[in-house]
C-alpha cells in the first residue's frame, strides 16, 4: 500500500473489516460468534469502522477537527452497504434500516479514534486492541444477553373439503419458482421471498417449516 495516501488506507482496510466480518456470520460453524441482529454487529462493528477510517486519516491530517472526524468515519461504511447490496448479502430494506445505526456508530468511532490520538502515545496498540473487540464481546453477547422471545400465534379457518385434498394442496412444496409469485413491493425493495415449504405430518400439532431466502420459520 506504499502508493496509498493513509486516509485511502484508513478507507480500504475500514471497509474490508465490515466486509469480512459480514461473510463471516454467513457460516453457521461461527454463528457462536453473534448474528447480525446483534448489538456487536449493528454497533460495534461499525464503530471500529470508523475508529479505522480517522486512526489513517490522522496519519495525514492531524487538524481536523471532530465534526470532521464523525463524518468522513461514514466513507467505508457506505461502501460496505454498497457491497452488501450488489452481491446480494443484504437486501435494500435492510440496509435501509440499518444505516442510520452505522453512520452513529461509525461517526462515535471516529471521534475515539480522534480523542485516543491527543490522549495517547501509543495509538497504533490501541488500534490493535479496538479491531479484535468483536471476538470477545460477541460471545459472550450470545451467551449471556439473550435478545430473542418465542411467541405462539394460532388461528383457524374452515374449509369445505376432505382432508386428503387439504394436507396435498397445504403439505410439502418443494421449490417455489419466482415466477409464481405475484408482484410485490416487498419484493422489489429485498424482503426475502419463501422458496420451499415441508410437513412433517398429516395430523393435527404437525409443523410446517417454510424455507424463505437466507431463513427459515416453522409453523403448527
């Protein structure tokens, strides 16, 4: 990186942290790390982002002031969501919804990384010890912060047919094709679309999982 100016460093490398750490959470082996609906990656991560992104700037600049500091911290974070829109990681909606939490996050980590360079000497360790937070806080986050509830939602409709034809219209759906599916609004700004559905039975209690593009919900 000898021909980068430190603030195109600080963008880069702010940006291929949020980039790995989202690739990440996509295997299910290292999902004891947190998800993305978690306080370290809707915060945290972003955070760091933007500690990265003014620690190289401040290599370059050493005048700029706080205002500064929590604005050009948004650099990498655009990029990343722009990523995660093109290659599909993310859909629209959610990055829609999540930016405002990234730009506050990224713009409070900029100005640490502005406060620990006028308090401390030796800033670079402490851009070592910010970068790894993640592999601490997040674990114990999902171990001990529990942010989930279970809720049972139960109705009933009536149909005037024998059951056999019901269970073979309402049981297992191998593939749902795109084209069978009507023309949305959800759709066109990313809510994930159902592609399967599976009956584990044909009696009464039997659960109906639907599998829906990068999850799934079962249902009785």
């Amino acid at each position: 990186m000898a021909h980068f100016k430190p603030k195109h460093i600080g963008i880069i490398l702010g940006t291929f942290y949020g980039i790995l750490f989202r690739v990440v959470l996509e295997f299910d082996a290292l999902q004891k790390f947190g998800g993305l609906v978690s306080l370290s990656f809707l915060f945290l991560v972003p955070f760091i982002i933007g500690f990265i992104r003014v620690h190289f700037e401040l290599n370059q600049n050493k005048n700029i002031r706080y205002q500064q500091m929590a604005t050009i911290a948004w650099q990498p974070i655009f990029i990343c969501l722009l990523v995660s829109v093109i290659t599909l990681l993310e859909g629209s909606i959610c990055v829609l919804i999540a930016t405002p939490a990234f730009m506050f996050s990224a713009s409070l980590g900029g100005m640490a990384a502005g406060f620990v360079r006028q308090k401390f000497h030796h800033h670079n360790n402490t851009l070592s010890c910010v970068v790894v937070l993640p592999l601490f806080i997040a674990p114990l986050e999902n171990n001990y912060l529990s942010m989930t509830s279970t809720y049972e939602v139960s109705n009933s409709i009536i149909i005037d047919a024998f059951p056999s034809k019901i269970w073979a219209k309402l049981g297992n759906v191998n593939h749902i094709f795109p084209d069978e599916l009507p023309f949305s609004f959800t759709a066109l700004i990313g809510v994930p679309s159902p592609i399967s559905a599976d009956m584990s039975g044909q009696t009464v209690g039997s659960v109906r999982t639907s599998t829906w593009e990068k999850t799934s919900f079962s249902k009785k």
